[in-house]
C-alpha cells in the first residue's frame, strides 16, 4: 500500500560557489545577535533557506530559516565560531564559518549560486521518461545512462536512473545512483525518499530510517516521508515511533487511508485497541471497497471483543 516513487526531473544541478560577508556592530544590553540576508546572485532574497550553526567544541547547534524578504535573525545566540551550513533547493550549498562575538550584533551577508539543469528538451531525458511510463526499463535506463554522460554533474539522470533500476529489481546498482544524486544535489528531497525505498528493499532499515529522516529534515511537511518513516519504525519493531510517525503524516494528509490502516497495525502491537479501532474505522470510511475491507472488518470485531 505505500506509494511508489515516479519519474521526476527538477530543473538542478551544481554550480559555482557562495559569497559570505559578516559585519560587526554594538548592541544594546550586551545582547549577542546574529542576523542577515540570503540573496541570489542577482540580489533577490531567498525564501526558506536554511541555516545551520554548529559549535563543534560545545555540541551546540541552532537553526534558523529564513523569512519571505531573505532574512534570519536569532537573539541570544552563545559566542564562539560556529560552522554554518545554508541549504535551499535549487541552490549550491554554503558551508562556511562565522565568529559571534559577545554584546555584537552580526550581520550575515550571504549570496548562493543558482544550480544549473539538464535541458528541458534534451531527447535522452525526454525518450527516458516516456520508456519509464511504459514500463520499457532496459530502455529507460540506456537513455539515462547516456543523460549522465553528457551531464555528469547533474543529477537529474542520476535520479531518474536509480527509480529505472528499482524498478528492475536491481537494488544494488539503484542505491549508487541514488545516492549519487543526492551527492550532487543534497536539497533533493526525492532522492532521499527513493533511496530510503532503495534500503527498505534490501532490508536495511536503520539505512532507509537515516534517508526517509534527511528527507524530512529538508521538508518537514511532507505527508509521505512521516509515513514512509513509520513504515521503517514498524519494521523494526519500534511502535510508538511508528504510530506517531503514522499520525504525523495524517495530521499532514488526513485522507492518507493507508497511513490509518498502518496507524490501526501499529496500535494493535501496542494494544491500544480504542485507537486501532479509530483508525480501521477512518480507513473503511475512506476505502469502503478495498480490497483488505473485509479483513479489516473481522479485525475491528476482534478488538471489540478484546476490549470487553
């Protein structure tokens, strides 16, 4: 019942290097703050970019995001040169280093490199994906092996050919790929999602546990990477987390009838039978005709029973 990945092919790829300025000033009341702006090159601000400070001697860490107009602020933050890491999709990342000084106001300063794309009519991409829908794999991966050949820093083909040999069933081969698009774009969501299926495969789960957490680590809101978190804690025996992990992605998704009925599965084991019964109930409501309707049934019957 867990979604299958599809084709995609986001228009990134690496590119140049970032620009980071600081600029000290006095604040009032010894307050120690760090502020700034995250542009493009071109000097429009970044939504949503995230900002990482890491104080690797004291083990602190801090992050922010940005607003709207480009731009973070955090009040109180500890004095020490701190590593910092800014992620956005679509953007080479930063990593770089900033000193915070005690009662300093410091402002950040910080320009990202737009990534590159494979081009939107490239034929190999094009013929690729259209040999993918129709389930034509060897073929579909000729094209995208070639895709890479001519665009090996991008990772458009990397992707699109790690989905083509999970498909194929060849696992191994599938995971390298993948995780070389992550490599080349490490803001890809999608790839973490297909390597987490890419280790769930071959049975390594704490693996698929670690992508499907990177992947909400990038996007927080994503309704498949909690469920698809859930179904590696469920796997592993490690039910609470697998049912909050469940009814995270509902709260995100609430007509995710799959994400109820592995809520249902993972309250049984912790025989929390009122809420299984919840949960199988909300998925009938929502699949009245599928195809485990029956089944689920008897089992809302059982734990009835259970409860008297």
């Amino acid at each position: 019942m867990r979604k299958k990945a599809s084709i995609l092919s986001p228009p990134f790829v690496l590119g140049l290097a970032f620009l980071l300025f600081l600029f000290p000033t006095v604040t009032s009341a010894q307050e120690t703050v760090v502020q700034g702006l995250v542009t493009d090159e071109e000097g429009r601000p970044v939504k949503d970019a995230r900002l990482t400070f890491v104080d690797p001697e004291r083990g602190l860490k801090f992050v922010l995001k940005t607003d709207k107009n480009g731009k973070f602020i955090k009040v109180g933050i500890p004095p020490s040169i701190y590593k910092v890491t800014v992620e956005s999709e679509g953007y080479v990342t930063l990593e770089s280093e900033a000193r915070i000084r005690f009662g300093l106001r410091e402002s950040l300063e910080i320009k990202l490199k737009k990534l590159l794309s494979v081009p939107d009519k490239d034929e190999d991409m094009a013929a690729g994906s259209e040999l993918f829908k129709a389930g034509k794999y060897d073929e579909a991966a000729d094209r995208f092996r070639k895709v890479i050949e001519r665009y090996p820093a991008q990772y458009e083909g990397y992707f699109n050919l790690g989905l083509t040999l999970l498909k194929k069933g060849e696992v191994d081969p599938a995971i390298a790929a993948l995780e070389k698009a992550a490599e080349v774009n490490p803001q890809s969501v999608e790839s973490f999602f297909a390597l987490g299926e890419g280790y769930f495969a071959k049975g390594e789960s704490e693996k698929a546990l670690h992508s499907f957490a990177k992947a909400i680590a990038i996007n927080p809101e994503s309704p498949l990477a909690h469920y698809n978190l859930g179904l590696v804690f469920y796997k592993l025996g490690k039910n609470e987390e697998a049912l909050a992990a469940f009814e995270k992605s509902i709260s995100l998704k609430p007509d995710n009838s799959s994400a109820h009925y592995q809520a249902g599965l993972a309250a049984i084991r912790l025989q929390s039978f009122d809420k299984a019964i919840k949960s199988f109930q909300e998925f009938l409501r929502l699949e009245p005709n599928a195809p485990e309707a029956a089944q689920v049934k008897t089992m809302i019957e059982e734990l009835e029973k259970q409860k008297k």
